[in-house]
C-alpha cells in the first residue's frame, strides 16, 4: 500500500502567520521527506511532487483530496507530497511561499491565483512557461480565451487554472431569518435594503452578518465597493480610471463601516469556516463569503433551500467577482517530472469535475457537463457565462500582492478602531499609489 506523505506542516489558526515567519527564518527548507513512515512501501514510487496549497482542512481538505484521488489513478508512480499551510486565501501560505522562492526551496508546483497575483511570480522570473504543456496536454481550447488572457504574459503561459470561484455571494440561514420577522425568500436590490433586514436580524438578537479575520473583511470590502460603484468603476480602481479619493469611493466606505458595525465581535481571532459555520449553527442570519462556502455547507450535511439559500451580494446582481486557482512549474522544482504529472491531472476533465464537485467551485475547462454539478453551482455556470465579470481583489485577481496588503493593513487598522474613515481613505488612496 502507497503511503501518502505530508510535508511538516504549520500550526493551523492564525498563528500559522508568525510560525510560518519563524519557519522561514530558519530556512524554511525542512526536509520534505522527513516525515515518511518508517517502513513506508513506497518502492513503486519513481517520483514525488509536494504541492502547495492553502487547502489544509475541511471542505478545502475535501477539495484537494478528490483531486489527489485522480491524481493517484492517473500518475500511481508519482508520490504526492501534501505542501498545504493552513489560512484562508493563503493568508499565511503566500508569506512562506515567497520566503521559500527567495531561498530557492521551492515547492514543486504551487497554487496561484490567475491575473495580477500570478503576474508578481512571473515578473520576478519564479515560474516556469508551460506553454508547451499545453499543447502536450491538449489545453488549447479546453478554457475560456481570457481565463487564458489572464495567465499569459509576452504570449507564454505561466499556470494551468483548476477552478473557477465567484466572491460575490452572500450565504444565509433562512430559519435565523424567519426568526427575525423577515422572509427568507426576499431580494433586495440593494446595499441600503439589505441594511434594513440586518436591522431586524440585529434587533432579534442574533448576529446580522457574520466575519472573521482581516481578509475576510477585505473580501466583503471588494464586495461592497462593487455594490456600491457598480463593475465599470470597481474596475477602475485598479487601473486608475477611478479616482480612490472621490466621494463614491467615500460612500461606499461609509457602507463598508456600516456593514461592519453588524458583524460578530470575535471576527479577528477567527478564520472563514467559523463565520460561515455561525450561519449554519444559527448564530447568524447572513455572511459574505466566495462559493468554497458552498462545499462547506455540503461537508454538513446541510440542505440547501432549508438549512442554507443563497443570493448575490444586494447591488451585485449580475455581476460575476471573479477568480481562478491554478497551479505552477516553479522555477528549480526539484521534481518537474512529478510537477508536470500533477499539471496535467489538474487540467485534466476528470480531474476538473473531481475536485470541483467537491470544492464548490466551477470547472475552469469549457466541456464538462454541468448537470454533474449542484444546483449551487449550476447558477455559477449559468452566471459565468452571461454576468459581467470583474477581478476579486481578496483573491489576487485583480492587484498585485503588495497592493492587496496595504490595502488589507489599512482595512485591519481601521476596524480595530485604529483610525477614522478619512485616514482609512487617505491609506487606500496611498496604497492605490504604491
Ligand atoms: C481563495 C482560493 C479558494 C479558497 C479560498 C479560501 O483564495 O482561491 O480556492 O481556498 O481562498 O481559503
């Protein structure tokens, strides 16, 4: 039997981010074969692949796990070494990972996100062309033209994608709702709406609107700008056509700091799956979360319609916040063979309708059958192809990663009360400047 190996992995919680720092200092390099099981009846294996990830638990877990599953049946010489370091939207992966690059300890393949995010590790020479993977795979027409757009620069083609997320949902438990004297099969068209129904659900007692630590509230952030100034000026802001000083932007500040005086406030010592899991518990009636929350709400055997609906953030509607995970051949992999395996099961349909079945997420390719999918998912797919689509900026879409984190300083001071909403527009309007 064929042991599947860990690389030691980090503390999971929030303290992953000053232990995967302090990992870093010492190197970062530790032996990834180090915690092979004695007697592990690994002969058959030829090559290994650790691959790096943010998916280190529950649904995400599950995700990755059902792609591991193909992989296995595909590539059964090939070892998988599990690189995951635990944070939500790699919020203490991204650190390590780029503290590895720096010290040429690179993974063998690592998860990136398509658009600006992917475009840092290409600028800084990280990651390999795999253009020629492409044509070796048959993935010249199997994804959308810009998907592809978006993982291409000077024609060579840096990633192949894995899945398709949308930001822009808000996830709710309709019980919580009808306690609160609202219909749970009500719309609202929007933010100001929206507002008025999580009066009521405050007012009934529970939490409104359920958050958890600095990303997560970028994530509704990016949400709320885009509620408020509608695609063509949230696209703005990040090439400059949209004035971050400008009293729109002043105005959807003001929603965001309403939105949060909603929120649970033991949001920053928590991670998404506890924001999403108050709703499913019936703490909270409403959290904004990507649709990985989807496979959590499935991980619980909850049903959709009863135990949780759906709905796009008010102001939303028709609007698809986009992003996409893809993998990567890192510059001195020190296992292509392995990480060349791994890219084509990524890109592979089997693989594809495996892990995003269990992931929540839609298939990057084009040709797989969307009635495998659930009913969730299905509007993904439908909503994909006939929304608008902008960048997500919590998931690397849309700024490069320098960007995202001022901007996620500036948002984490200013809702632990570390300064007043001009400061946190003037630090925005800086943060856009670079
Ligand atoms: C995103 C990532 C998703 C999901 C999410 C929560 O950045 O693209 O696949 O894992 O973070 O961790």
């Amino acid at each position: 039997m064929r042991i599947r190996r860990t690389r030691p992995a980090l503390a999971a919680g929030l303290v992953a981010a000053s232990l995967a720092l302090a990992a870093c200092s010492n190197g970062g390099s530790a032996d990834p074969t180090s915690s092979a099981p004695a007697g592990d009846d690994d002969a058959a294996a030829q090559t290994e692949v650790e691959v790096f990830t943010w998916w280190a638990s529950g649904s995400e877990k599950l995700g990755l796990d059902a792609l591991v599953a193909v992989f296995d049946e595909q590539h059964p010489n090939v070892e998988f070494v599990n690189g995951a370091v635990a944070g939500g939207a790699g919020s203490a992966a991204k650190d390590l990972l780029q503290s590895r690059l720096q010290a040429n300890d690179p993974p063998d393949t690592f998860q990136a996100h398509a658009g600006a995010e992917l475009t840092d590790y290409i600028n800084a020479g990280q990651v390999e062309d795999v253009a020629d993977l492409y044509v070796e795979f048959g993935l010249r027409d199997a994804f959308p033209a810009d998907l592809v757009d978006r993982l291409t620069v000077d024609g060579k083609i840096y990633s192949i994608p894995s899945n398709i997320h949308r930001a822009n949902v808000v996830w709710a438990n309709p019980t919580v709702i009808s306690e609160s004297g609202l219909d749970p099969e009500a719309s609202y068209a929007s933010l100001d709406e929206w507002f008025e129904a999580l009066d009521k659900v405050q007012d009934a007692g529970f939490t409104a609107l359920s958050v958890a630590t600095t990303w997560t509230q970028v994530h509704l952030l990016e949400t709320i700008l885009l509620a408020e100034l509608g695609p063509e000026a949230y696209n703005g802001l990040w090439d400059g056509s949209t004035d971050w000083a400008s009293a729109e932007v002043t105005a959807a500040l003001e929603a965001f700091e309403k939105a949060m005086s909603y929120t649970n406030t033991d949001r920053d010592g928590l991670d998404w799956p506890d924001a999403t899991q108050q709703v499913m518990d019936g703490q909270a009636a409403f959290n904004v979360m990507g649709d990985w929350a989807v496979a959590a709400f499935e991980e619980a055997g909850k049903a959709e319609g009863t135990d949780y609906i759906y709905f796009p953030v008010p102001g939303t509607h028709g609007v698809f916040d986009f992003l996409a995970d893809s993998f990567t051949l890192p510059v001195g992999a020190p296992h292509p063979d392995g990480a060349k395996a791994w890219l084509e099961t990524v890109g592979s349909l089997e693989g594809q309708v495996a892990f995003n079945k269990a992931k929540g997420s839609i298939p990057a390719r084009t040709d797989a059958d969307p009635t495998e999918f659930s009913p969730y998912q299905q509007t993904a797919i439908t909503s994909f192809a006939e929304d608008t689509i902008v960048s997500s900026l919590a998931h690397g879409a849309a700024t490069p990663i320098a960007w995202l984190n001022a901007i996620s300083d500036a948002t984490s001071k200013f809702t632990t009360g570390g300064g007043d909403l001009a400061t946190f527009q003037a630090e925005l309007v800086a943060a856009a400047a670079g």
